[in-house]
C-alpha cells in the first residue's frame, strides 16, 4: 500500500480533517489557480470565478469531516466547484440583462428561456455527445475542460505535443458544436460551460 506523506492530498485532508488551518492553506495554494482556470473556462469572467473559488473553499472547511479518504480529494475539489459553477450558470440565465443579451442574439428561441429548462437532461445530452469523440480526444478535453489543465501540463500528462492538444481540443469543440446545432438550449449550455 503506497505511504501517505504529509504533504500529499491524503496527508493534507487527514491533517484537514483535525483542523489543521495549514494543511487547509496547503490545499488552497496546491488547487486554487487550476480551480480558477477550471470556472474561467466555464465563466469567462473573473470576478465570478474568484467568488467560484472562496465558496469552493468555504465548503471544504465546513464539510472537512465528510471528506471520503478513500477517494480522489481532487475529483471530490472539483465536484465542489463544478456545482458551483452550474448554479451561476443557471441564476445568470435568469437575469434579466442576461436574458436581454440572449434576445438580441437569439430572438427566434428566446421565449424557450422562460419555460422551465430541465439541466440534467441538457447536460446529459451534451454528455453523451462527449461519448462518441475518439478515447483519446474526449480525454484531452476532459482535461481541459473538467479538470481545468492548460494546454502545457495535458501535453506533459499524455506525452504529447502542446499543439496535438490544442488540435484535438479545437476538432472536439467543432465536432460538439456541429451535434448539438439542432437543440438551441443545449447548444447555448454548451458555450457558456465549454468554449
């Protein structure tokens, strides 16, 4: 069985869970700039990832004690800020500027965004797009997109070009655009959360 170290992410959240406020600072400067980077590729705005990432943190402390030991702590940091983020992108389709912005874009399909729009099922569409790329594409768009890596650390994570990933990354998008061109909602879901 591999040893924890105190500095690894297990060693921090046993630390963490004693209420250890250095292994929680640990965790902060470890996960906060590839969290940031995560909510910017779904925001594409600043301030609104920073919120993304203090709240994100807030709930770690308040929740230390139901941390899963036996399982990834960066899946379980980045479940934290996903649902974060989805929760903006749903109250920011119910602001009024927002809706506004929408309508001079979209006129023809704007009145669909005052019905009630069911997200899971948007998102499980999209997600089963996600399913038909190649193995090794829908990987590195992954990395990007789920787990926040820049073009530079999924090339040294793969062993692969910085310019395969930005190629295999451009072709998911288009092939993802060009599949979900026909449902307007899921298409609009679809740049806010990947492009």
């Amino acid at each position: 069985m591999k040893a924890q170290t105190s500095d690894s992410d297990a060693g921090l959240v046993l630390q963490l869970k004693n209420n250890n406020i250095e292994a929680f600072d640990s965790l902060y400067h470890r996960y906060s700039e590839k969290l940031y980077n995560f909510a910017y590729s779904f925001l594409k705005n600043h301030e609104d990832c920073k919120e993304i990432i203090q709240e994100t943190f807030i709930r770690l402390w308040e929740k230390k004690h139901q941390i899963d030991t036996t399982k990834s702590f960066k899946s379980y940091l980045f479940k934290i800020s996903y649902n974060l983020i989805i929760d903006q992108l749903r109250n920011r389709l119910k602001d009024k500027k927002y809706q506004e912005f929408l309508a001079h874009h979209f006129q023809s399909a704007v009145t669909e965004f005052e019905s009630n729009i069911d997200y899971d099922i948007i998102k499980d569409k999209i997600g089963s797009v996600l399913e038909e790329l190649p193995e090794k594409r829908k990987q590195i768009f992954l990395l990007s997109r789920e787990e926040g890596l820049s073009h530079k650390e999924i090339a040294e994570k793969l062993s692969i070009s910085e310019k395969t990933v930005e190629n295999q990354i451009g072709l998911s998008l288009k092939y993802l655009r060009s599949r979900l061109s026909k449902d307007f909602i899921a298409i609009l879901l679809f740049i806010a959360l990947f492009s």
